[in-house]
C-alpha cells in the first residue's frame, strides 16, 4: 500500500500539471553560505528540527515543485537531496523563509538557454551588479552593489520572479498544494545570472547585473517573458517581432512582497536617516563623479544627472527607498548611452 501510494504521488504532479517547456519557469532555491533552519519533517505534530542546507543550488520544474509543498498550514517544504529528510519551515513573516533574512533564497526564474548577444553585453560594459543571484528585493541594500564588466560566457537573461504571500509559491485550489506559476501578485525583473562556462550551471561565485526595475508577473510589456511558446532571448531587452495580440494581456499590479514596499513620500524622517543617505551618495559619486543627484528638501531625484548609467540609478534608488522606507520621485528623463529615454526601453517609473 505505501509503495502504491508512493508511486502515485511521483505520477500525479505529470498528471496533473502540463509537461514545462525546455526554458520555461523552474523553482530555485538556492543560499551562498551554508545555513541551519528548524522545522519539521512529518508536520504531523511533533517539535521541529534542525534542517541543515548547505551552500549551492536546487532547483525544480515549477509544476513539479507545486505539489505538496505545504505539508501543514504555514509551512513551505524546502528542496532537499534524497539522501536529506523533509523540511517544511515557516514560510511568510519577519521570520519565515520567504519573508525573512533566513539566507536562503527561492525563486521562479526562466533561464535563457543561450548566451547574452554582443549588443546586450555593451550595455553591461561596466554597470550596477551583486556578488552571487540576487537576493529578494526586500532585502538589498545599496553598499551591497558594485561596478563589474559582464562576460558573455558567464551570463545568461533570466527572467526572475519573486515570492508573494498571495501568488506563487502561496497554496492554490488546494491547501497543501502551491500556485504552480507567478501571477499578477509576484513581482519580477529582469537580470543576467552567472552561469557555469562549460556547463551553464548556476554559478554563485559569479556577477550578477540587474536589467530592469520590477514588474508584475504577466505584465503585457514583457509579454514575451511570460509566453511558454517563446524562449527567453535577448529581444526581451533589445526589441523583436511583436506577440499576437491575444498573447498580450492587460494585468494588475503586483502587490507589495512582505516587507511592504513603501509608499508614502519622504519626509523629515528619512532626512534622520543620515547614514543611509550618506551611503547612497558615496555610491552616488563613485558612479557619477559627483553627488548632487538628491533633492534632501523635495525629495527627488534628478534622472538626467544619471544619463548613461540609468540601471545604476534605478537599482540604488530602490534600495534607498526600501532603506529609507518612503518613496523618491524621480525629476525629468534619464538617458540611455543612445540619446533615448531609459524609460522607453525599460518602462522605468
């Protein structure tokens, strides 16, 4: 009976879920540094655990990892080896997987399968980038970035969608059962992620550079991102043949990841805040040379003054304003290295 039920519990995820194209989404989980977190194998009850994960990368065809990935309620079962027990851990909240500073990342990313075209690399000559994948938004800071070269052997476009409370990996129809793709509630960006050279792995040793602010998930603007039939390619970024019209699809916005994002204008007390902002305009000035970007008394930035490094711009001011915990208006255009408005390229805000 166990082995019957065994059997059908590796079937049904295919049953149940459409086979995934070759690059469509895949579940990462992935942590820098060994990590040790507590929870529970069984979940029938008894006390939790320690759960060791160590260093490196796991990752899942997204509709496999759906199923049963929450064996009780508020508990996400983390990737494991088959030689490690179950984990479900606490997903969501200031000390949840998910929502925390656990060390260990998870993500929905669809990896192109080739390497970044000539022409997207000149625009990552030397620009914004992190240590490693990314960290989830929510928990960057701006003395975290650095200036790096990207190398075409060691990147790949990835499209990459972050954890929400109310869409993926968050239980769907079924309660013990995750939404098997990101929806409207996930927000997403665009990055180049070091990979491998000879094997296209994963490489968390290497650069990553972010290629654009956030969006929602399905978002009609990178439609193609979110089109199982079309392969993640450099005409994400450098334009291509328009998708059918039915393919394009009006949504929502994202909601907010835990921590909220913020949303009130700064004020009097971001100006408190002085170590924060004095970071930022150490950044500020090693990128541009100068530091006269931020209006302290309106609280805007002006976008012209980062002419040709707009990624820089939109990457820093997000971490300030997460730091700060309010929102920085952006003054006038920011141009691309070609005369055009990042804005047109990038849907900057």
């Amino acid at each position: 009976m166990r082995m019957a039920l065994a059997l059908a519990a590796a079937l049904l995820p295919l049953a149940a879920h459409a086979a995934p194209a070759e690059d469509w989404f895949r579940a990462y989980q992935y942590a820098a540094r060994p990590q040790t977190l507590r929870g529970c194998s069984d979940c029938a009850g008894e006390h939790d655990d320690v759960c060791e994960v160590p260093a490196g990368v796991l990752a899942q065809p997204i509709g496999e990892y759906a199923w049963a990935r929450w064996p009780a309620p508020g508990r996400l079962k983390l990737l494991r080896s088959k030689a490690d027990p179950d984990c479900a851990v606490p997903a969501f909240g200031p000390k949840g997987l998910l929502g925390g500073r656990s060390g260990v990342e998870i993500a929905a990313i669809r990896l192109a399968r080739a390497a970044p075209s000539q022409a997207l690399l000149e625009r990552f000559g030397e620009a914004a980038a992190t240590h490693g994948w990314p960290v989830a938004p929510w928990q960057r800071k701006p003395d975290q970035m650095i200036r790096a070269h990207a190398q075409r052997s060691a990147e790949r476009l990835a499209v990459v969608c972050w954890p929400s409370e109310q869409g993926w990996p968050a239980p769907g129809t079924s309660a013990s059962e995750a939404q098997s793709d990101p929806g409207a509630a996930n927000s997403c960006e665009l990055w180049l992620l070091p990979v491998k050279p000879q094997t296209g792995d994963p490489d968390l040793a290497g650069v990553s550079f972010p290629a654009t602010t956030a969006f929602s998930a399905g978002d009609s603007r990178w439609a193609k991102a979110f089109d199982p039939k079309v392969p993640v390619d450099d005409s994400l970024l450098l334009g291509g043949s328009p998708l059918p019209a039915q393919v394009v699809r009006p949504t929502e916005p994202a909601l907010p990841a835990p921590p909220p994002a913020a949303v009130a204008r700064c004020g009097e007390a971001a100006r408190k805040k002085a170590s924060t902002l004095e970071r930022f305009e150490q950044w500020e000035a090693q990128v541009l040379g100068t530091a006269h970007s931020l209006d302290r008394r309106e609280w805007t930035l002006n976008a012209a003054a980062w002419s040709g490094h707009c990624q820089e711009m939109d990457v820093l001011r997000a971490a300030l304003e997460q730091q700060l915990g309010c929102t920085i208006a952006r003054r006038g255009p920011c141009l691309l290295a070609n005369g055009q408005p990042a804005d047109a390229v990038a849907g900057a805000r």
